[in-house]
C-alpha cells in the first residue's frame, strides 16, 4: 500500500478500532518507512493509542507476529548492510589488485608508443637479424614488378595508386590499379623482369605441385608467346629468394630495402621488429651491458605491480621469488570465498524480508525491495571484479611483457556469479509457503536463514554453524 493510502487507511481503522493484526502491522509498516528516510505515518497519538488497544486472544497473537517481524527486520537491516559493506569492501581489495594489473599494461601501451633506446651495436643487430629474415623470404615475381615499377615511376604514382583505395591480392590486381599515365612505366617494369629471369640473372622456380601446371608456360613465356594475362598469372606462382633479389645489380631497390629497418616486419617472429629505435652514439659505460646492449632502468610499468607483489610476497625486495603464485593465489581464493559468504548472507537476508514484504502487504518505497540501495552498491561491485578478471584473461598485446607474477596469482580468482549465491528457486518456493511461520521471540530470521539453500547448492547451516 501506498503512504497516502496508509495515511487514510490509518484514521479509518482508529474510528473502527484496531486489531491485532492492523495495529502490529502499522508499527512494522512506520518502522520500514523509518529506515527509509520517509516521515512517520503515525502521530505520537497514534503510538498511544496503539499501546493502549486491549488485545486478546488471537489479537495478541497477530500482534507479537509483527512484533517479532519488527525484531527480525531490524536485524535483516543491520546484518544486510554490514554484510553488504563487508563484502564490497572484500571485493574492493581484489579490485585494486587488479586495477594495478590493467595500470601496468595501460603504461606499457604508452611506453611501446615511444622508441626503444638501443646502443649502436644493439641497433646493428637488430637490423642484421631482420635483414637475414628478409634475405631467406620468399618473393613472387609478380611483387619484384610491383616493387621495380614504383623504383622507376614518380613518388605520386604510388600515391594516386593508394588513394584509389584498390584492394590488390595479384599482380593483375596491381596492373588494373596502376593510372593510364604511368602504363608505359608499369610495362617497362614487366619487360625488365622479365628479361632478368630469361637471361638467368633472377632464376625464378615454383612449387613442385605447380610444376606440371606451369612447366609448358614458362618456355612460352621465355620466348615471349605468352600473352599478357597468361604472363601476369604466371609471374604470381614464380618466385625468388631475397638474397636472390639483393645479388642482382640490376634491381638496387632491393639492397635498399634489405638493408633498412622496417618496424613491424616479422614482428610476430621477433618482437625486436615491433619497436621504433632511438639510438645512443655516446652511451654512458655504467649503462652498456656485457653484450654491448643499453641496460635501462627499471621501467615505470614494473614499479606499478612490484610493490603489490612484495606486499603479497610474491617477491623480496631484490625481486626474486618469494612464496609460491600457488599459495598466494590459495590465501586470495580464501579472501574471496569470505566475501562471497556476506554476498550469501546478503542475499538471503533480502530475499527473506522481500518475502515477508509481500505477504503481509507492505509498502516499500522504490522498485528494488527492502535494501535496495545496498543492493545496488553490490552488485556494481560484483560487475566491476568481473570485467576486470575478464580484462586480465584477455589474450596478451604485443607491446606487454612478460605474465607477472601477480597476474598468475590472480588468474587463480573465479568470477562471482550472483546467481549461484543466492537462494534457489526451490528454496525461496518453500521460504514463500513459511514466511510467517516461527514469527516469534528474537529467532525468526536466524530460523528462515537456516532453511534455505543457494543456487549452487550450498546450505546456510553450514555458513552459520562454522
């Protein structure tokens, strides 16, 4: 019932005198507003008057019925709070865990945005290790004509070709792409090569299961009685090598390209590729390593969960293991298994008053029941770890390093799931048929809490019996 209803319903019921019942119930209903915030529907001389109702019989019944509700709901708002604090305040820990994980690979995104600092000789390698990639690749002919074509044509014939917006996958693709006004420069290309591979300066070779498909093609084409598009098929099969390709003087574009870093570049082979450099010609000595290599400082990234790791004792203080990620991730798992009891409790609590709610009629203002709000901050709790856990399971970035020691651990932690914490459909169909059962003395809500069992199968007399 709504509060101007009660208003009404109230000096309606004083003028035909109070039972048991009613008068129980407008204590229980003024107490409910009470912990709202909301005024009292009863005046000071409707408390008197209340007080003053003789009773009998099953009038006195009802009204220790409410009474003992009354009892029962100022626990269920004093347990159902605390726990609620408890357990947010429980989860808000593993939060913090994990929101040192997410700041640490945020400042890793930053740090792989800028260049790597690298001695000279460091940089050397570096470009000698991915020139030794490119000069093992395997390229088709028809990408050595695409390749001559732009050493021989302006730099805006590469440019119109990209603004065209042409997705090119063959060579056919490229020579329909190429503008009307470098047609000449792009068959100029193709006769170059062409003329390369039948004067045995660029011995191109298939794939033996291409052979008997290509072999009757390629006298053709050496001869030059191929046509056009068979010729662009053909050169799309054919391939050479990159040290094939960096021997012939004939194509200087590829000592270029050899010889120069390209970022990205077989990055997913080595990682060394996926970085800009920046290079230090006078490197301080204190800061050069046996190899020759720039030993840097510990990175702002590793301080973030460093600290985290010492106070868990993942680590010592000169950053070797310490205790075991299993153990650690054991004590978390204990930490989470407490607040996942006050979740329980919770829930339950609200479940029962919910419940009683409804059967006696109340009025609670709102939508979200009796401890809405504390509901509310729970549950953005519950959904924040989640993201979170799901954030640090995420396959790893390119530019983050190594799994840390903090992340092992805490990929330990299940997700909370709410709905295997709270009372079961089955339960809460038996808690609905009993609501008002044992309404009496100071045990109601202990009693309710004892019969029901959660959604994951837990029962409450094993929490409440530890």
């Amino acid at each position: 019932m709504t509060r101007t209803v009660t208003t009404k319903a109230i000096e309606r019921i004083f003028t035909k005198g109070l039972t048991g019942w009613e008068a129980g119930k407008l204590i229980l209903q003024d107490f409910i507003y009470d912990y709202h915030g909301r005024d009292s529907v009863l005046t000071e001389a409707d408390s008197e008057a209340i007080r003053n109702t003789p009773m009998k019989g099953g009038d006195i019944k009802d009204y220790n019925l409410f009474m003992a509700l009354c009892r029962g709901f100022y626990k269920g708002f004093t347990m159902g709070e605390w726990n609620c604090t408890d357990a947010c305040l429980r989860i808000t820990y593993f939060d913090r865990l994990l929101q040192n994980v997410n700041k640490r690979r945020t400042v890793e995104l930053f740090e792989s945005c800028g260049p790597r600092v690298v001695t000279r000789k460091q940089y050397e390698d570096i470009v000698a290790a991915q020139r030794e990639k490119k000069l093992e690749f395997v390229y088709s002919l028809g990408y050595v004509i695409e390749k001559r074509f732009y050493a021989i044509a302006p730099p805006e014939a590469e440019t119109m070709i990209d603004e065209a917006g042409v997705d090119i996958e063959s060579i056919e693709d490229f020579v329909s792409a190429v503008p009307e006004a470098y047609s000449e420069l792009c068959k100029q290309a193709i006769d170059e090569i062409h003329c390369l591979y039948t004067s045995g300066k660029l011995p191109a070779v298939c794939h033996k299961k291409d052979m008997k498909k290509v072999s009757p093609f390629l006298a053709k084409w050496k001869r030059g009685q191929l046509s056009e598009q068979k010729a662009l098929k053909l050169v799309d099969i054919l391939y050479v090598t990159g040290q094939q390709l960096y021997d012939c003087d004939k194509l200087p574009e590829w000592k270029d390209y050899m010889d120069k870093y390209d970022q990205y570049l077989f990055g997913d082979e080595d990682k060394r590729f996926q970085y800009v450099y920046a290079v230090l010609e006078d490197c301080p000595k204190i800061r050069i390593d046996k190899q020759g290599y720039y030993k840097d400082r510990t990175k702002p990234s590793e301080w973030i969960t460093r600290s985290t790791e010492l106070y868990l004792g993942l680590i010592n203080h000169d950053n070797k293991a310490k205790k075991s990620i299993q153990s650690v991730g054991s004590k978390l798992r204990d930490r989470l298994d407490a607040a996942e009891k006050n979740i329980r409790i919770f829930l339950a609590i609200k479940a029962i008053l919910d419940t009683a709610i409804d059967a006696v009629e109340l009025d609670v203002p709102g939508d979200g029941g009796i401890l809405a709000d504390a509901n509310v901050r729970l549950c953005a709790n519950i959904d924040l770890y989640n993201i979170r856990l799901e954030e640090l399971r995420e396959e790893r970035k390119s530019w983050e390093s190594a799994e840390t020691r903090l992340e092992k651990a805490l990929k330990m932690l299940p997700a909370i799931d709410p709905e295997k914490l709270r009372p079961s459909p089955d339960s809460l169909k038996q808690l609905k048929s009993k609501i008002l059962k044992n309404a009496q003395g100071e045990e109601w809500l202990r009693i309710k809490v004892l019969s029901l069992e959660c959604g994951d199968g837990f029962n409450f007399k094993e929490l409440l019996n530890e």
